[in-house]
C-alpha cells in the first residue's frame, strides 16, 4: 500500500474506490494498536481533478490515508486511546 498523498490524479482518473475507515486502539503506554476495527463506508468514483481534491481534503482530517490501487480500497486511519494496555506493557511498569 502507499500513502494517499503519494498518489497523482493521472493514476486514480478513471477509477473507482472502496473507502474503509479503520479505527486503531492504541496502548497507553507504547502507542501501538492492541487491535483494529475495520468498517467499509461507500464507493467512489475519480472522474475529475475535483473528485480527487475533494478525496484528498476528506483525508486530510484522518491520521492516515493509504490506498490500495489493486484492489480498488482506500483506508483512513484514526487513532484511540481507550485506556487499555498490553499485558507485557503492565509487566515493564
């Protein structure tokens, strides 16, 4: 996969996409995700250089955008905290 923002409108034109937002649940004390809950939101279409701003805008307000031009998916990223920690990160406080 690579970054959304590494992505030319000449690539995407023509093409349609599956968003998935993905919600990572990060540790408290390493920061990495304890796991990961993926939901698919919509189709879209790049017709226009305007469709593929508008794409650009929508992710600019996510962690992270990644896209996947081989299987037609785009997934945004957003980080939580919910207060949980791994085991082994318990162990080392």
């Amino acid at each position: 996969m690579k970054k959304l923002s590494d992505i030319r409108f000449e690539e995407l034109e023509g093409k349609s996409f599956e968003l998935i937002r993905v919600a990572e649940m990060l540790c408290e004390v390493c920061q990495k995700p304890i796991n990961t809950r993926e939901k698919p939101s919509r189709r879209i279409q790049i017709a226009t250089k305007e469709d593929y701003e508008n794409l650009l805008r929508k992710a600019s307000i996510h962690d992270r955008a990644e896209i996947d031009t081989e299987k037609g998916k785009i997934y945004f990223y957003d980080h939580d905290f919910p207060g949980d920690i791994h085991p082994e990160c318990i162990e080392k406080l």
